[in-house]
C-alpha cells in the first residue's frame, strides 16, 4: 500500500515539475510516507525528523512533509516537531501536492487528517472522498513509477477486522471498494504500457465486494475480468484474512493460468487462546484445515504468513502451539514480529503487555530460524530446474565469475509462486521474463544461471 501511495505521489509532483534526488541534503522538498502497524517503524520516522532538524539548521527552505498513518494517528501532535512542516493522512494523499505548494507560499504549518475516520463507507463525504482518490490513482498510476513491468492496483481501501493487535482501521477507516469497471480499466492501461505483471491490492482482499445492476462482484471475478486482458502474464494478490477466504477464490487461482498460485494468509497465531485474545475469527484447526483445502484446489500453492510473538499473556505452551503450526504448513517464507502495544487498539486499552523484551526476541528468533530452517530444506528441490523468472533489476551486490574471479552483473527476479531468484545477466533484461536454472538454494533466494537467449 506506501508502495503504491509513494509511487503515485512521486508521478504527481513529477507532473508538476518537481524533480526526483537522492539525497536529503540537496532536496527544497522531504516527504516521508509512513506506517503505524508497529512502533519500531514509528521509531524511524522520529529518527529520520532528528537528522532533517540538524539539516534545516544549514537549509531552512527545507519543506518537510509527514504523510500516510502516523500522520492520520498523530494529527496536530505531529506538526508540533520543529522539523514538519505538513502532516497528511492516507485519505489526503491526493491533496499532498497543493499542501506543499501552499507550504511554499505562505511558510505555515498546514494539516490535512480524516476526522472521524470511522465513519461509515457510505456517508456522502466518505464516497466522494474515494471518487477524488480513485481519479488520483487513475491519473498517475502509470508503468514509469514501478519496477519495469510490474504495478499495483488498489482494490479497496479499509479494513473492518479490528484485530485487537491493529491500529489499520482506525488510520485507513472502514471498507470500501472500488468499483470493477474503474479497476479493469486501470489494469488495461497499464498493460497498453508495457506492465506485466499486476497486484491486486487491500488490507483484506478477500473481503472484496461490490454491487451493482443486481450483481455483487467479488475477488473471484476481478481475478476472471483481469485475466482477459491479453497482454497481462502474471496477476497476484494480497493481503487475504484466512476468515475471508472463499471456494470461490481458490477456484480461480486454479483455473486461470494467468493468477500465480502464491497466498499470502497471516494466521498471526497458533494458540487458539491467543487467536481468540486478537479476535482473529478462527482456531487453528480451521486455519489448517483452510490451507489443506488450498494445497488440494491450487497445484504448487506456496503460501508466505505473518506471526506475532510476544502477544500479552502469551505463555511458552501458546509459543510451541506457533510453532508446531508452522511445522505442519511449511511456509516458503514468514514474516515475523514481536508485539508492540499501538494507541487506541483493543489490545493497548484491555491488555497489559506482560512479556519481557528479552522473551519476545528470543521467541522471534526461534521461530524464523524454524521457518528459515524449513524453506532451506524445501528449496532444494528447484536444484537443477529450470524457472521462469519476471527481472526486477539490478542486485545490490555483484556476482564473482567462478572461472576468472571477476565481478559480473547481477539481477533480481521472482517466479510466478513468488520465490527470489539472483542470476547473471545483462541489465538489458530488467522488466523481462527469462529462463534461469538453478544451481544453489538458501533459505530466501534461489541461485541460478539465464538460460534465456
């Protein structure tokens, strides 16, 4: 989602006449697009603020600009750091680029939030508030701010889980989704300019829903419209809720060759104490059950998960029932956090964070060491196969020539079930599918040489 909120702010202020820069200290203009999900990434923005107060000491024409979920959370608080000079919410994204103009004029602090962010989706001010997003999106959702052939599109926007652990509904409000026709139409676009590859995207996708002229459309069909488009080779999606999750999706993922059979289900937990505690709406036998019916409809499913260990009151019985769920799944990769309390949840207001620090890390790298132990050992199953990769670019690190010792270019790619993959190859193939059959495995990346021509 600040992927996709970046890119499209970037492309407007490009628009505009502004010009991208490297680094902080030759920018007139710093926007840090932030998330509020955990407190550590709050942390960094603090931190990122110190740095710029020490900069604007040399360049007081800095303009700052905070945007995105820490902006909606902290509101006014926020603009009395020395250093902001604009505080933006994620529903006044589109508002970012006259914000700043305004900023330059007049030198004033300017603050642009939701209020009574929770109000319903379909009150008059929330449904033209999304009308004005959803044209922003249309306009500078283009294939110059992605990876070569890559892009996002947004499906909706919201979430009405309420996860006792999630600050997500009250910083990005209730659930609302966009209409299909505005989302096809965005997909063909962007596949008349080169794009490839697209991700579907919400904060629970699988809750998708939209009705009109006596039909109500859901992810199952999105998933069928977008797979017309005959230019597109590859469609994922993310983040789906395992309560969410229909027959109807899975059918899709196996009958259209176009959708990759990657799924990305967090279960959080594998105590039922604990899943109850987040009010995440199943046991962890239906969690399981659910990816047995996955692996069963969808050939070569792999799935990728997110865990939080440390949750209060979470005892070394609950931590062992985590682990022994992610025994039996045997995720490709999981994304792993120690609990943080975040203002205003269920969890911060109810339940007192009683684990030590120390525990938290502990388990937090029990845990990855599991899962990273599992992918090692299944990953070595692709040795000597040979994938078919979509090229991101560039590796950040070069590749010694193991006959002359020499460095050589290096690229970065997934396959269509989301595994990376490093090979050799000239940055000509960046945004392109290529052959590469693989000759080492590690926990996260595949290893191999293009056997495209």
């Amino acid at each position: 989602m600040n992927k996709l909120d970046s890119s499209l702010l970037a492309a407007a202020l490009t628009e505009k006449g502004w010009e991208m820069t490297d680094s902080a200290s030759e920018a007139d203009v710093v926007v840090i697009n932030t998330c509020s999900v955990r407190d550590h990434a709050e942390q960094r923005v603090l931190s990122h603020l110190g740095h710029l107060q020490h900069l604007k000491k040399s360049r007081p024409h800095l303009l700052v600009a905070v945007i995105g979920c820490m902006a909606q959370r902290l509101g006014s608080r926020l603009l009395e750091h020395p250093t902001v000079d604009i505080a933006a919410g994620p529903e006044q994204l589109h508002q970012v680029p006259q914000l700043i103009q305004e900023a330059l004029g007049d030198r004033r602090k300017h603050l642009a939030v939701t209020e009574a962010i929770r109000r319903p989706a379909g009150t008059k001010e929330r449904l033209e508030l999304n009308e004005e997003l959803d044209e922003f999106e249309r306009t500078y959702n283009s294939d110059r701010n992605h990876l070569k052939s890559q892009a996002f599109i947004r499906v909706m926007r919201g979430c009405n889980n309420f996860c006792s652990f999630c600050i997500v509904p009250y910083v990005r409000g209730p659930e609302i989704s966009r209409p299909p026709k505005a989302i096809l139409e965005q997909a063909q676009k962007l596949a008349a300019q080169g794009i490839r590859q697209i991700t579907l995207l919400g904060q629970t996708i699988n809750s998708y829903r939209y009705s009109e002229g006596g039909r109500t459309y859901t992810l199952a069909d999105l998933l069928e419209m977008v797979s017309q488009i005959d230019e597109l080779r590859w469609i994922r999606f993310i983040t789906s809720h395992p309560a969410k999750m229909e027959d109807s999706i899975l059918e899709a993922m196996a009958r259209l060759p176009k959708v990759c059979p990657y799924l990305h289900i967090p279960a959080q937990s594998g105590s039922d104490r604990i899943l109850k505690a987040m009010h995440r709406g199943y046991t962890a036998q239906q969690y399981l059950a659910l990816i047995e019916k996955a692996k069963a409809i969808v050939p070569n499913l792999a799935l990728t998960g997110d865990f939080i260990v440390g949750f209060p009151g979470e005892t070394e019985e609950d931590f062992q029932a985590t682990v022994e769920l992610v025994q039996k799944v045997r995720y490709k990769n999981c994304f792993i956090f120690k609990y943080s309390p975040r203002p205003g949840t269920r969890a911060q207001e109810h339940l007192e964070d009683t684990i030590p620090a120390e525990v938290k890390q502990q388990r937090n790298y029990q845990l990855l060491e599991i899962v990273n132990q599992i992918a090692e050992e299944d990953n070595r199953r692709f040795l000597g196969q040979i994938v078919e990769v979509l090229t991101e670019g560039p590796s950040k690190k070069p590749h010694l020539n193991q006959a002359d010792s020499r460095p050589q270019p290096q690229l970065i790619g997934r396959t269509a079930d989301d595994y990376i993959v490093v090979f050799n190859g000239p940055e000509t193939l960046s945004g392109r599918f290529v052959k590469v059959k693989i000759t080492k495995t590690a926990a996260l990346t595949l290893f191999g040489e293009s056997v495209t021509d």
